[in-house]
C-alpha cells in the first residue's frame, strides 16, 4: 500500500510538471503576440487545461493498457517509468527544448516492463499498441502540424490580402484568444488522461497482487479488478494539470514563441488552429500524441510561409535530435531504474 501511494504522488508530480512544461504548447504563441500577457494566458491555459482533461478517457486507456502486456506490470516498474519521464523532462525543460512528455512517459514504461520481463520484448505491444498509436503518429503527427499549418497561413493570406494589416492585427488579436482556448482544452484532452491511464495501471495491478485486500471498507473504491478509469483519478489528474500549468514554464515558451520564429496574431492563430484539430481527433481515438511535436511544427509550417528565412532552423534542429531521443532515453532510464530497483 505504501508503494501505492509513493506511484500516485509520483504521477501527480509528472502531471503537475507535465503542466508546466507543456504550458508553452498552448500560450507560446499568445504570448509572443501579446496578446495577452503572461499571466492571463497562463491562467487561461489553467482552466481549459481542465476542462480537456475531463473529456474522456480514451487516451488514458491506450497508456494504460495498450503498451504494454499488464502480466509483467508490477508497482516497482510503474513507479521507475515515472521516474525516468520525470528525470527527461526536467532535464529538457532546463534545457528549454519543447520535448514530448506523452513520448517521455511511454519510453519510460517500455524501458521498465523490459526490465521486469527479463528483456522480452513480446511484452511490449507492437502491432496493436506501439506501432499504430504512437510510432507512426509519432512522424505523421509533426509532418501534419507542419503541412496544415503551412496551407492554412498561405489562405489566411490569400483571403486577407486587400485588408488593412491593422485591420487583420485586430481581428485576429480577438480570434486569437479562441484558437488559444482550444489548444489548451486540446492539450487537456490528450496530454492530462496519460497520467490517468498510469493510476488506472496502478490500481489494477494493487487490486491483482492484494495489495488492498486488508484495508478498511472506506478504501474499498481503490480495488479494481478491471481496468478502468474511476472518476475521481480524472478529476485529480486534470486539476493537477492545471495547477501545473498555472505555475508556467517560461524558459520552453521563450523557445517556441520567441526564439524559433517571430509572430503576429494571424500567425498564431494559424498555428494553434492547426495543433488543435489535430490533437483533438488524436485524442478522439485514443492515440497518445505529442502535443508538443504538433504545436512546433505547426509553428515551423506558419513561419516558414511568413519568411521561409526567418525560421531558425538550427533550433528546429536541436528540437528534432530531441524528439527523437526522447524514447529511447527514457526507455534507458526506464530500464535501469527498475533493474537498479529489482537488485533491492
């Protein structure tokens, strides 16, 4: 039981940076626009952060139970995942690079049901888990995010070009602020319910060890012998997120709204439109998509229509090489967390 609540405090820690980090995914741009300031674009990504986070739990079971083999999941391995996700992305977030929390957490669940499976990797679900709901998304995601972004700036300058730039700086300074809102609430639906589907995980591998069958009835709501997201896993974890993203996560946003490409309103609301749609259908079919990966890459897909030159593509570079450790570090740390942890 003690182990139980040592893996929830954790995963409310993801979650909480998990929130901060991934702040500059939804005000980044709003930001850099000024559209609004600093703190009212936090507090907004705050509310629509939990809203999202309350719509379903689709994704939470993908993370949950479609990576890997539950068999071979025990507490010691999920808290290690945890950590190994934790480790990355504080690492990343001092860094300033817009890396994947979703890819982060995953890698780190591979890397620590390998361990406790002795390095059998049929215990990792490829065909039905890995492959099709995070590999392939993982590169067909930012393609999109770049792709849509690109084609949606280059209409907005196609339908605006005999309006005045003040009258586009105003309207969009206005629209902005809802494609801003619903990148957040998009953000909530996907990235908040991963750390759902870990507690989920949580309390059906206690329920399966006995972990709390001597408890007092006032803890019987813990017992879960199927799996399952209870109601009040989706409010913690969705408040939780919010109060992380409240507190801000100003050295990733300075990256991704200032240093990589300059923007006005127009541009951002392009950009946020884009992430949005696509991490809402994502979310829809329970595909755990880096929310970060399509909220750069559409910002990429804006700038480079604006001024093909004015992207700094020696960022974009250092932000790719870390999408693209991202799985297999954590998988790493995963790894030998709960290899170092089996030696105990």
């Amino acid at each position: 039981m003690v182990l139980f609540i040592v893996v929830v405090l954790a995963a409310l820690l993801f979650e909480y940076i998990n929130g901060f980090h991934d702040a500059a995914n939804a005000i980044a741009t709003v930001v850099s626009t000024k559209v609004l300031t600093p703190r009212q674009a936090i507090a907004m990504a705050a509310f629509f952060n939990l809203t999202g986070g309350l719509m379903g739990t689709a994704v939470a079971s993908t993370i949950g139970k479609g990576i890997v083999d539950l068999k071979v999941v025990t507490m010691p391995a999920i808290l290690c995942a945890l950590l190994g996700a934790i480790v990355w992305n504080l690492i990343t977030w001092l860094l300033g690079l817009p890396s994947s929390s979703s890819h982060a957490l995953i890698g780190g669940l591979c890397g620590a049901a390998l361990a406790t499976a002795g390095g059998d990797f049929s215990v990792l679900k490829w065909q039905t888990g890995l492959l099709p709901k995070v590999i392939v998304p993982m590169i067909t995601s930012p393609i999109a995010g770049f792709i849509f972004g690109a084609l949606l700036m280059f209409l907005l300058i196609v339908l605006l070009r005999s309006y005045t730039p003040h009258f586009v700086h105003k309207l969009f300074g206005k629209l902005q602020l809802v494609s801003a809102a619903w990148m957040a609430h998009s953000h909530g639906t996907n990235d908040a319910q991963k750390t759902m589907g870990i507690i989920a995980l949580a309390l059906f591998t206690g329920t399966a060890n006995g972990a709390f069958h001597h408890l007092p009835p006032m803890f019987h709501f813990l017992t879960t012998p199927e799996f399952k997201v209870p109601s009040w896993v989706v409010i913690l974890c969705a408040t939780t997120m919010a109060a992380g993203t409240a507190a801000g996560g100003w050295r990733i946003i300075r990256t991704l709204g200032h240093k990589m490409v300059k923007l006005q309103p127009v541009h951002g609301f392009a950009a946020e439109t884009t992430a949005a749609v696509i991490i809402q259908v994502a979310s829809s079919y329970g595909i755990p998509l880096s929310t970060t990966h399509v909220i750069s890459t559409s910002i990429m897909g804006v700038g480079a229509v604006k001024r093909f030159s004015g992207v700094k593509w020696t960022l974009v570079e250092r932000i790719v090489w870390t999408w693209v450790l991202t799985l297999p570090c954590t998988a790493l740390i995963g790894y030998i967390l709960a290899r170092a942890a089996a030696a105990f």
